[in-house]
C-alpha cells in the first residue's frame, strides 16, 4: 500500500468515526428530551407515587459496565494477535448484553408487582416516563446486540487484525455510548423523583 492510499483509508476512518459521533450525539439529543420532559412533568399533581426502584435495574448497571470492560480489551487483545482471548470477550459482553436485556425486563416485572402499570387505567405518569425511557434505552442496547453480532461474525472472519480493526472500533464505541447512557438514565430515574 502506497502513502497516498494510507492517508486516504485514514481520512475514511476518520469520516466514518465522526459519522458516529454524530449519531451518539442524536441519540443523547433524545434523551435529554425524554429525561427533560419528565423533569418538567414532576410539577403535575398525580406525580408522586411510592414505587421502590426495582433491584433488577440496580443490578443491571453492574452488568453493563461490566460488558463495557470486557469489549475494552477485545481491541488490545486482537492487537497481541490473541485471538482466543479476544473471542471469549466478545462473546462475554454478548452474554452480558443479554443478562442487562433479561434484568430490564424483570425491573418492568417487578413494577407491574408493585401494582404500577405503564398504560391504562392503572398507569402513572412516572411509570409510563419510566417506561418511555428504559424501552427507548432498551432499543438502542438491541441495536447495540445486533452490531456486536456483526463485530463477533467478521471477527470469526478474520477481518480485525493489528491496524485493521475500524469496524471493531465503531461497535466498541457504540456499545460504551449506550452503557455510559445507562449509567445517566439510572442515576437520572433513581435520584430525580
């Protein structure tokens, strides 16, 4: 590969990096709103309500940082050329992915216990907010799933090797957007009540 060509694949990584900040910055865009929104909306009257934070959503934020270390090291394992290593992280954080997914569902269980429902006659404004926030969030991390299988298969491809790891690079930096966001959007429900 000549120099031209080197810096022209660079300035394509580059542009496709930046198209992903651009992205993640859409997505924050839409969560501020939703978490503005209910900001706002705590001036209601039919406000407050005695619910106790289900335990699953508390567990689930130690799940997803921890899917964020192990797709971390994925980048510095294909980079020792250790590709078992890398392998068992990829498939770790998938795991993980699908255990957060498992606990937000059982956080809406356990709500729904509580005797508090998202629509109809027996809702609230805070669970349906709450519900609005965590399914929105709970598509994102769907979407971060289906990339990190696209991660995984060209990994099982052999497409990521040292210098050669962009794609990697953009899921891994997808994926840590929605887990810092779950951080936000836990600690935003649990204080702000």
């Amino acid at each position: 590969m000549d120099l031209t060509q080197g810096t022209t694949q660079e300035k394509v990584n580059r542009s496709k990096k930046t198209m992903m900040w651009f992205a993640m910055i859409s997505m924050a865009m839409v969560f501020a709103g939703l978490t503005s929104a209910y900001v706002v909306s705590k001036s209601r009257k039919d406000w407050g309500i005695d619910l106790v934070f289900p335990n699953a959503f508390i567990y689930s934020i130690l799940i997803i940082v921890a899917s964020s270390v192990t797709f971390y090291f994925v980048k510095t394992a294909i980079e020792k050329n250790n590709r078992g290593l890398a392998t068992l992280l990829l498939l770790s954080t998938l795991a993980l992915g699908i255990i957060f997914i498992f606990l937000q569902f059982e956080g809406f269980s356990d709500i729904i216990r509580q005797g508090y429902h998202f629509t109809g006659p027996t809702s609230n404004i805070v669970t349906t907010f709450m519900f609005i926030i965590v399914v929105t969030h709970l598509a994102h991390i769907i979407g971060g799933i289906l990339v990190l299988l696209v991660v995984i298969y060209n990994h099982f491809k052999q497409k990521y090797k040292t210098g050669q790891t962009l794609g990697l690079e953009l899921g891994a930096m997808y994926w840590h957007f929605v887990d810092f966001l779950w951080v936000y959007l836990f600690l935003f429900l649990y204080f702000v009540k």
